[in-house]
C-alpha cells in the first residue's frame, strides 16, 4: 500500500547559521523531496544570516513569537528565554496556523520544554524530538547558584523530551550521553539518524561542483582551514596554537584560515574573536580579518592567520575544496557537520579523537584523529600535509576515500529515508503517558516564578 505523504511542522529556535540549522534545513529539504508537505516554524531568522533554503522560498519558514521575549537578559537567562519563546511561538499560532495546517507530526529539535503545551494544544499530532545533545550538559557549571538554578530546568528538559512519541539522536556518541543523562527515560531508545551533506545525487550541478572548479583561493600556499561558531567551547585556539608549533621556516608559503558563523548580536562570539586574535598575536602571527572573497584574495602575501566572519556559503565549500587540511578542534562534538563537507571536497580531516568525529573519520584513511590535550599531535600532523611529508599521491588517495564514504554513508537522500522511516511508524509507537494536567500545571507554575525571580534579579543587576 502506498504511503500517504505527512504533513510535517519544524519547530526550531534560531534559524541561523550552524550545524544544528544545517541539520534541520537538510531534514525539510529531504523530507519535502520526498513528497511530504514541510513548514518550518522559527522565533528568529534573519535572512542575512540564514541558510540559503530557508530564504530562498525552497522551504516554508515562518517567523513567530518574537515580539515578547528576548534572547536573553544582560547576556544570561538564556535558558530561560528560550522556553518562554517557544511558549510564545506556540501560543502564537495554536488556535490560527496549525489549525488550518493540520499538521501530521511535529519535528522538534534542540529545545523540548514546548513538548507539553503541544500534546494539549494538537490534539492527536504524534512528536519526533531530535536532540542533537542534552541541553543540561551543554549548561557551564558555574557554581553552587548556578547549579541551583539550572535544577528545574533540567527536570523539565528531561520529562518534557519523554513526551515526545519517537526520540531520535545525531550519532552513536549522543546516545550514549542520553542514556547517562536522562535515566529517568531508561526504556526509551532512540535511534540515530546521522546530519547529512548534499552530495548532488541528482547528478546536477551543485554549488559543491562550481566550489571544486573555482578551487584554490590561494595557490601558491598550503592552506589549514578551521570553520566553527566563534565560539569557546570549538576550542579554535587549538588551531592556532598547533600552527605556530611549526617553524617559521615550515610556515612559509602556508596560512591557517580561520571562518566561521559570527553573530554581532551574540557576546560571546565577539568576545572568542578578540581572544583568538590576541593569541596569534602572542605568537608573533601577522593576522587579518575579513568579510568578502575579494578582500581574501587582496590581503598581504605574508598574512600568516586569515580571519573571515560570517562567510556564505559558496566561500566556505570554496575555501573547504581550496584547503589542505580541515583542523576540526571541538572536544565531545556530537557529531560534526563540517568534517563531511571537507571530505567531500576532497580534503582530509585532522579532529579530536572522541566524539562524533570517530564515527565519520576513518584514521589514515580520510584523515587523522588526535589527542586535544596534545597540541604537538596536531602539529605533527600539519607537517604532514606540507611538501616534503606523506606526499600528494596520499593526499589525493584520502581526499577520494573521503568523498566516497560520504556519498555512501551520509548523502541528503540517506537521511531523509531514515526521517522517513521514523516518520512512517510514529503512528504505532504507543503515546507515553506523561502530559498529565497536573505536569503541566506544575511547569506553568515553575516557569511563572523563574520569571518572577529572575525579574528581581535582573532588576538588582540594572540597578
């Protein structure tokens, strides 16, 4: 018998510019080629600095909720703020949009406190909620009032994601952490739908295939690349730090690039840029930031660390194909978008050995897996990728492995098929009995008086 497209609603945050959104962006796109009616629902998306899908008119995105609530207050209650949102965003367009939608599933992912509210306010809607890592190991451990603070949110972090009918997680390494995480949901299993990168299947023409053909920004020169979020936790220091570990000798004719998503809004990701440069600079590395392919191209010859902020996405798959090495630094990554984009492109991968990166990188094969603690591993890797090390008939043998078992093991089609495979036999997962009306009571309640509580405490802040 046939199977009946769904009609699937996303509910994401932030639609701007990370792994995460890449993700969720791949699903819609994947989904919606396979027959399924998709809109996205999003408290933010800022069409300078989103995927090119999601402004395109590729997928249906919606901004909602917005109006309310901030991000954050003075750069804290981030956690906060964010379920607020979602609550806003629902309530927005409960009783309008989703009405006249009548979505099949909803599709959740990094943020599950709104699971709840959707159980009351959809009726019979079944809910996939993908988490791509707990949110209360991702939470600094600031001490004892910070401890204190976060105990109620990760109680509703946790029961809310047992509301949800199917629980799917972004690698084998994310599922281990879920299961130590939340033991409260023991008899819950999720499945692991890995991120994906396009890998023209089609056969048309992609922007990966205009990257390769304009490849080689710069090439006279051996180009590490590092792409990350500007921020602390992708440890790009590790990167600066294993470059000036070569000679001054070794780093003629190279240049560690450095890009990645930079949000002015976001104070921590200026706050990582400033830092990231006086490190080279302590090094005695000449440095240089910019923003456009054309002032890449014009900068001094004896640049030695390229900053670029908020690429698009034809310099970043230009600059992956350009590059010689992708130095991937996060530690505990759950997974790790960018090191498939680099063995796409043809490029080996040199990440920490832990993580999700130990389940898409195959050592000696596509690239090379190191200790974060040891920056001369790192190191002694770069140097390999110099003339004069494995050579270029190995690096063009790696470079091959890599897009080869990216084209097989984590192409767009691929994970679609496994959304769709979860999709499918949603409707026979017995519903978890836990949106009781005394749950949700008790989390309006918790949720009223953190507000009221943080209030005051803003309000002491300001003062």
């Amino acid at each position: 018998m046939a199977f009946k497209p769904k009609k699937i609603v996303f509910f994401h945050p932030d639609l701007g510019i990370g792994g995460a959104e890449r993700l969720v962006v791949d699903a819609a796109v994947g989904l919606q080629n396979l027959g399924h009616k998709v809109t996205i629902f999003t408290s933010h998306c800022d069409p300078r600095h989103c995927f090119d899908e999601a402004r395109d008119g590729t997928l249906d995105v919606r901004v909602r909720g917005d109006s309310l609530f901030p991000p954050s207050i003075l750069g804290r209650f981030s956690i906060l703020c964010a379920i607020l949102r979602q609550i806003h965003l629902i309530l927005a367009i409960a009783f309008s949009e989703l009405r006249e939608l009548k979505p099949d599933v909803f599709f959740i992912d990094q943020l599950s406190a709104g699971i709840p509210l959707l159980r009351i306010v959809a009726g019979e809607t079944r809910i996939l909620f993908y988490c791509h890592f707990p949110d209360k190991l991702l939470a600094k451990k600031e001490g004892l009032i910070k401890a204190l603070y976060r105990i109620p949110f990760d109680w509703v972090e946790s029961w809310s994601t047992g509301c949800s009918d199917v629980i799917v997680v972004n690698s084998g390494f994310t599922r281990s952490v879920f299961a130590q995480a939340f033991t409260g949901l023991s008899d819950r299993k999720p499945a692991v739908v890995y991120p994906c990168v396009d890998t023209n299947e089609d056969g048309e023409s992609t922007a990966w295939d205009t990257a390769q053909r304009h490849a080689h920004m710069w090439e006279d020169k051996t180009t590490f690349l590092s792409i990350n979020r500007f921020e602390r936790k992708k440890d790009v220091g590790l990167a600066i730090r294993a470059y000036a570990g070569l000679s001054s000798r070794e780093r003629e004719n190279t240049r560690l690039v450095i890009a990645g998503g930079y949000d002015s809004r976001v104070q921590e990701n200026i706050a990582c840029y400033n830092e990231l440069c006086q490190l080279a600079e302590s090094f005695k590395l000449k440095i240089a930031t910019v923003k456009t392919v054309i002032t890449a191209l014009s900068i001094p010859d004896d640049i030695d660390v390229l900053f670029l902020l908020s690429i698009p996405e034809m310099l970043k798959m230009t600059l992956l194909a350009s590059a010689s090495l992708l130095v991937y630094t996060p530690r505990h990554e759950h997974f790790g978008i960018v090191p498939l984009e680099a063995m796409l492109a043809g490029t080996p991968v040199l990440a920490a050995n832990e993580g999700g990166p130990t389940e898409t990188i195959q050592e000696d094969v596509t690239g090379w897996l190191r200790n974060v603690a040891a920056v001369e591993e790192w190191t002694d890797v770069m140097r390999k990728v110099l003339p004069g090390g494995i050579g270029h008939d190995k690096l063009v043998q790696m470079g091959t492995a890599g897009r080869e078992r990216v084209k097989s093991e984590f192409s767009r089609t691929k994970m679609a098929e496994r959304f769709d495979k979860e999709i499918r036999d949603i409707e026979s997962v017995p519903r978890p009995v836990v949106a009781t009306p005394f749950g949700i009571g008790a989390v309006v309640a918790l949720v009223f008086s953190l507000v009221l509580a943080n209030a005051w405490i803003a309000s002491k802040l300001l003062a």
